[in-house]
C-alpha cells in the first residue's frame, strides 16, 4: 500500500512539472502578439499591387502561426507565407559601437479577392 502511494505521489509530481514547463514557455494566446506592426517601405507598397503584404513579427513566431494570426485577426484568407530574419546593423555612436535589434519579417500572400485596408489606401 505504501509502494503504491509513492508511486502516486511520484507522478503527480512528474505531472505538475510538465504543467510547470508548458505554462512558463512563451505560448502564443492572443494573435495580436504575434504582428507587432506592419512594414511601411516603397517595396512592401510595391508588394500590395501582388495582394501580398509585409509585417514585422515576433522573432520565435512560425509561418503556421502567422498564417492563423493573419487569418483571425482580419478575417482573410492566406495562400502563403514567406518569412524573413534580418540581423541588427552595427551602428557606431560617440560613446563606442552598438547594434540594432534583429527583426523577423513576414510576406503574406492573399486570396484572390481578399485584401487588407491597413494603410487606409484607395480601394481598387
């Protein structure tokens, strides 16, 4: 009987620090976390003649996940995802050297039909 409720007592522990890790690793609840902003620059406007539209997101984000967050958060339809990681340039001030934060770029690709009125743009 004893053998038994260390047994127990064994995989309730085991279980509660599965539960531990899944709740302290970064999890994705809301989709807005993951689009921090949207990419204003001539070739991403250039980019939205294609239906295809360029955001700045969370760098440990996937294509999966960027494709469910642009879905939900806009109500559209994505046929695609390209993501890009840039690195941070090495910026030289008075006081010595620094560095740019990396950023991760995504290119998202729209159904024929769907668009998104982010800039506030003419509708064409």
């Amino acid at each position: 009987m004893a053998e038994q409720t260390d047994t127990q007592t064994d995989t309730q522990t085991v279980t509660d620090a599965v539960v531990e890790t899944a709740i302290t690793s970064k999890t994705f609840t809301d989709p807005r976390d993951l689009l921090i902003k949207p990419v204003v620059s001539e070739k991403s406007y250039a980019l939205l003649d294609e239906n295809k539209y360029t955001f700045v997101v969370d760098p440990r984000a996937n294509k999966t996940q960027i494709k469910q967050a642009v879905e939900t958060v806009f109500q559209v339809k994505v046929t695609g995802v390209n993501t890009i990681n840039r690195q941070g340039k090495r910026k030289r001030t008075r006081t010595g050297f620094g560095k740019r934060s990396n950023t991760k770029r995504a290119i998202v690709t729209l159904a024929e039909g769907d668009r998104i009125d982010i800039f506030g743009g003419p509708v064409s």
